[in-house]
C-alpha cells in the first residue's frame, strides 16, 4: 500500500492517565468522535493458553457515554475492548490490538509511548489494517514516521 | 498500462455488507449513496430492495491519489482491503463499466497531437477545450467511448505538489515533456465482450492482455492527419501551396480526392468569368503545386508503434514476474 493511502486510514490519538486513578485514561489530543473520551488500561482477562504464541501486555476496555458519538459506538452495546499485544519485529512501539475481529472489523491499533504507558501513550488508528498480510505495512509507516531525523531548516 | 475507473455490482442476496467504514452522502428513493474514503473517495450505492451494491470510482485515484500508474498488485490488495472491510467478495461482482488506458510520452506538444488526430470510423467525435487550447478529443459509439486527452495539463492542475513529486520520483513524469492518455471507456462492458464480466475475469493476466491489444486496436481506429513532408525550399511554400497541404491530408480522412474536387469547381465556374484557357493555365498552376506535396506511409503523429513497444514490454513484464 501507498503511504499516501495508509496516511488516509491513521487517526493518531493521545490519552493521558487522570491523576489519582491507576487505570484511567483520557483522551488529551487527536480527532474526537473515534474512541471513548475515557478509556481504561490494563490487564483484566488472561491470556489464552491457545495464543501462546504472542505476549499479551495489556487490554484497553471503554465505553462510549449515551451523548458521546464513536467509530465503534453501535458496535458492542457502546462498548469498545481490545487485547494488546507486543511486536518483537517493532520493539519501539509498546504493542498493537484490534478491534474488533468478533464483529468482522478489523482496524489495528498501535500503541506508542515513551513511558511504557504509564503515564500517557497514543493510539494509532488504521482502519481496516488488522489483517495480518496489511499490518505489517502499518507498523512499516508508523515505524517511519517515529523514527524519522529531524530536520533544521 | 491499466484500469482506471470501474463501477461494479455485487448482488448480496441474503448477505449484508458492514457500513463500518463508509460515511453516508445521500438517500435518494431507490438507493443510498455512501463515500468509502482513501487518497480519494469511492462511491458505494447500497440498494436495500434489489439487495445490491454498487462501487463506482477510480481505484488508482482511491489508492495512490493519481492514476499515472497502478499495478495489478495495488488493485488486487486494493480490492482485498475493500473486501475486509465491507464485508464481502467483490471479485465476483458483474463489471458495469470500466476504464482501461495508458499514458505515453510524445515528442510534440499535446495541442498538435491532439489537432492531428481526426476522426474513428463509426464514432462520434467531440473536442474538449480550455479557452483556445484543444485538451482533449473523444471518440464515441454506443458500448466504447475512445479519450485522448492531454494529461500533463491535469496533473499541474489537479494533482497537488507532493502527489506530481511522487509521480517524478516514481515513475519518471518529466514537467517540461510532453504526455498524452489514451483511454478506452467501456461503457457497456457486456456488449462489447459478448458476455457479462466479472470482476475476477477483468484482472486476470490473459484478460488484461487482451485488453492492451484492444487499446491499440481502437486507438489505430482514429484516422491521423500529419502525412504531408513539408517542402525544403521556401520557394516551394506559396500561398496557393499551403491550402493544397491541408486539402491533401484530409483526402484520407475524409475520403475525397483533391484534384478532382478543384476540377470540378473549376468547371462550375462560368465560361464569361473564366475561359476554356484560363482554367486550364489554373489547373497547370496547381498540378505544380500539388506536384511539390508528398506523402509519407505513415502520421508523423501515429504512436501505434510505440504502444506496440509499451505492450510487448508489459506482457514480457508480466510474464517474468
């Protein structure tokens, strides 16, 4: 895919954790309207012993407020889940998740943070990019984007 | 060489689609309009009653922004990604309709080109302009529409900086070249391959060389002017030679014959205005004229042959990969 087309699919968001809270994260910058304006992050299921082939990090868990408007708002009762899990092959991000396989939709979301999410972390959306042969792409984008020199002018 | 624009109908029958990624735009009484967003926007209609879609748009435009060049691999992972996130399997979709077309670097301005290209048997012709300057002719009939059309103009005016960047450094578009898009439209796909076409069909390799050969074959439809070999001495240019340049490259097109058409008014003209004599020194007057325009086999502005070099190059390519 053309980085021009997988710049077309990104909605780069930022969340921040609420002081005084363990879990609880919102959003500080990006496009509202995608997700949650309140997400919670960390682990609450255990890993399936049939993935045992990747590293589950984490879980993101939200729900849209009756007066908020989503991307994922009529999908699951308002509520939105992802697992997260690493990419060795991508060791600068903290890990990717998708939402949501169990409804057919398969937009991927990359976590990037300079704090292994403890403080704050972004969610970089690409829609329709969850399946395995179009991931690889994404990361490759994302991956040129973070890591890319600066420039003087 | 490539597709471009398509319009495709996929029957759902008791399947749905997922509206997940698709913005609505209109509601008209037999049909929804939504746009599917990318470099640019596609159309998907959604008829609940016929329980069909329909996708129209330019896929090379949805994926890369311009269509100076898509491979059969941006539509098959085009496709692919339309398919996961609708939901469905357009690849067995009918084809309604559908662009095929290549872009050609001339070695003349894109206005001659286009000034020397005449007519197509059987096809209404039209001219599209911009002020004085020709942009584009069409030839039509009633399942094929034939675009020749200057595409340089629209890539320095439609396409923004970054996107003629890209096309630079990927594909070698030289802004001070010259290039020309020749594009088949066929309109009613069905009729014109004596069948209905499905969206698999379409992208196969033998059906896309067959589809190459189809463009050169409609293209050497369009009769050319630019036959004549302009005299070396100035001498030989008067002003009753330069009307009898033009008469002679139209006698191909048009089917006439020069001389005899001149005969002809000559003979029409009354005996007291122009006697027997004087017509016949006129007519020695322009046999010598005429004597000093020759013809060459070939339109100096036919690129047949180098559509022949583009195909025989992409099927090799094709071959090998």
């Amino acid at each position: 895919m053309n980085a021009r087309f997988i710049e077309s699919c990104h909605i780069p968001l930022a969340y921040e954790r609420k002081e005084g809270t363990k879990t609880s994260y919102y959003l500080t910058m990006g496009k509202p309207e995608v997700l949650p304006t309140r997400i919670s992050f960390g682990s609450y299921a255990q890993q399936k012993s049939s993935k045992n082939d990747e590293t589950k990090k984490s879980e993101i868990n939200g729900q849209y407020r009756k007066e908020e408007k989503g991307l994922y708002f009529n999908l699951n009762n308002r509520k939105i889940h992802s697992s997260i899990w690493g990419n060795a092959e991508y060791p600068e991000f903290y890990g990717y998740g998708i939402i949501d396989e169990r409804f057919g939709i398969y937009d991927l979301l990359i976590f990037y943070s300079e704090n292994e999410c403890n403080q704050s972390f972004e969610i970089h959306i690409f829609k329709g990019m969850g399946k395995p042969e179009l991931m690889k792409q994404a990361f490759q984008y994302l991956s040129a984007i973070k890591t890319r020199k600066p420039t003087f002018a | 060489m490539n597709l471009d624009y398509i319009e495709i109908t996929k029957f759902l029958n008791k399947d749905s689609i997922s509206f997940q990624y698709l913005e609505r735009n209109a509601i008209y009484p037999n049909a929804t309009r939504y746009y599917f967003n990318g470099c640019n926007k596609l159309e998907v209609w959604h008829n609940e009653n016929l329980k069909q879609i329909n996708v129209k748009g330019s896929i090379p435009y949805f994926l890369n922004g311009h269509n100076f060049y898509s491979s059969y691999e941006d539509w098959k992972e085009g496709f692919d990604y339309l398919n996961g996130c609708l939901q469905t399997n357009l690849y067995t979709g009918i084809v309604n309709s559908f662009e095929f077309g290549t872009i050609q670097e001339i070695p003349c301005s894109e206005n001659e080109f286009l000034h020397n290209h005449i007519k197509a048997q059987g096809m209404q012709a039209r001219e599209f302009r911009k002020g004085n300057v020709l942009t584009g002719k069409q030839f039509e009939n009633s399942s094929l529409r034939l675009k020749i059309y200057d595409v340089s103009r629209n890539i320095k005016h439609k396409l923004e900086k970054g996107i003629q960047e890209d096309i630079s450094r990927l594909h070698g578009w030289n802004r001070e070249k010259h290039y020309i898009k020749i594009e088949a439209h066929y309109k009613k796909p069905e009729a014109h391959f004596q069948g209905n076409i499905h969206l698999s069909q379409l992208l196969s390799i033998e059906f896309q060389e067959g589809l190459k050969n189809d463009l050169l074959h409609q293209y050497q439809r369009i009769m050319k002017t630019g036959k004549t070999i302009i005299p070396q001495s100035k001498a030989d240019i008067n002003a009753g030679t330069i009307p009898l340049i033009i008469l002679k490259e139209l006698e191909a097109v048009f089917g006439f014959e020069a001389e005899k058409l001149i005969k002809d008014k000559l003979k029409t003209i009354p005996e007291d205005i122009l006697s027997p004599n004087d017509r016949k020194a006129r007519l020695r007057t322009i046999r010598e004229n005429l004597k000093k325009i020759t013809l060459a086999g070939n339109s100096e502005y036919d690129i047949s042959e180098m559509l022949k070099a583009k195909i025989q190059e992409a099927i090799f390519n094709h071959r090998i990969n």
